[in-house]
C-alpha cells in the first residue's frame, strides 16, 4: 500500500493551514498598531488546536497500533492491515456464521489478515478474538469497493465468497493503524496482495 506516513502528518498539515488561515485574516484585518496582538492571538488559537487535535489523534492511533500488534502474536509471519467495518459487515458476519458481533457495528477497528493458508478478521481486542476464517477455496473475489465506516464514506474493501456475501472493511491509509482511510490506489493494492493468495489456491 506504499509507503507508511507518519501518524501525525494528517493532523499536522490540517493544523498548519487553519493556522496560516487564522494568521492571515487576522493580521490583514488589524490596523497596523493592532498587529502584534493579533499575532498573538492567533498564535493562541493554533496551539489551542493543536492540543485539540493531538488529544484526538494520539489515543486512537496507539488503540490501532495495539490492536495490529495483538493479532500479530497470534497469527506470527501473517500479513495484516488495519481496518473499520463497514456497515454492511455485521450482517455479512452473521450470514457466514460468525458467534461473536462487531460491538458497534459500522465503524468497528478490526484487523484483516492473512496468508497462503487463508483470511481472517480479528477485532483486535484484549485477547484478541478472531470473527471469520475463510479458506482460500471460498473466496472468488477480492476488489475495491465504496464503503461507509460510520457517518464517513471511505474507500472499501470487498472480499466476496461463493454465495454472494460481501465482507467489506475500510482500510486504514496506514497497515499498522491510524487515523486516516487508505486512498483507492492502496486499497487496489491491497487487493491485489489478496487476489495473489487467492489465485493460487
């Protein structure tokens, strides 16, 4: 999915243009002996929002980071990505068998992985329980898709089985986790990193 970007990138560049904003509308409304405290102020509201954003960020990357490194204990030398749940997959899961429920539902973190044994969905928690296994033999399609995770549209991915249901998950732009969906290129590359399991089996 190329290369993996910093977790504070997103945040920080959203940061530094509401910052560059607030400076700018503040200063060229200022008169000239009112610009140093404009200055100030607006240099107020961009740490202000920084504190803001950090709180946010942080905690639900190192959640991700987590639950990645809890599956990978389980399944060692497996590939894994980082994902939400779209709304469709809760009843996907049960339609295939699935005992345990996403919590939530849409917008669930959990974890894909997989290897040339199969694919599985974890939800990552503490233990870790995994919610489907699939042998490559039922799987017939793997392929980028739309996806809602929550009240957010994102780019999906779908791995389809013989008798229609789709699992769709939205990728995180990060396989380790963060915050940020994966672009349609990575998720097309995700899905070929599947499809090249699936062919072979």
């Amino acid at each position: 999915m190329g290369k993996a970007r910093p977790p504070w990138l997103l945040p920080a560049a959203l940061v530094s243009a509401i910052g560059l904003v607030t400076l700018a509308v503040s200063v060229g409304r200022a008169a000239p002996d009112e610009r140093a405290h404009a200055l100030l102020v607006a240099a107020i509201t961009v740490v202000v929002l920084a504190v803001i954003v950090t709180a946010i960020v942080v905690p639900i990357t190192r959640a991700n980071h987590r639950r990645v490194r809890r599956v990978a204990q389980e399944r060692p030398g497996w590939d894994l990505a980082a994902a939400w749940a779209d709304g469709t997959l809760g009843d996907a899961l049960r339609e295939l068998g699935a005992t345990k429920p996403l919590p939530q539902g849409s917008g669930d973190a959990i974890v894909l992985a997989w290897s040339g044994e199969g694919v599985e969905l974890w939800d990552g928690g503490k233990p870790p329980v995994r919610l489907l296994a699939l042998p490559w033999r039922d799987v017939v399609q793997v392929t980028g898709t739309r996806a809602q995770a929550g009240t957010m549209v994102m780019n999906g991915l779908a791995v389809t089985v013989h008798s229609g249901v789709a699992l769709v998950l939205c990728p995180s732009r990060q396989l380790s986790g963060g915050i940020a969906g994966a672009s349609e290129l990575q998720v097309e590359q995700l899905a070929d990193r599947l499809r090249a399991h699936a062919t072979t089996h």
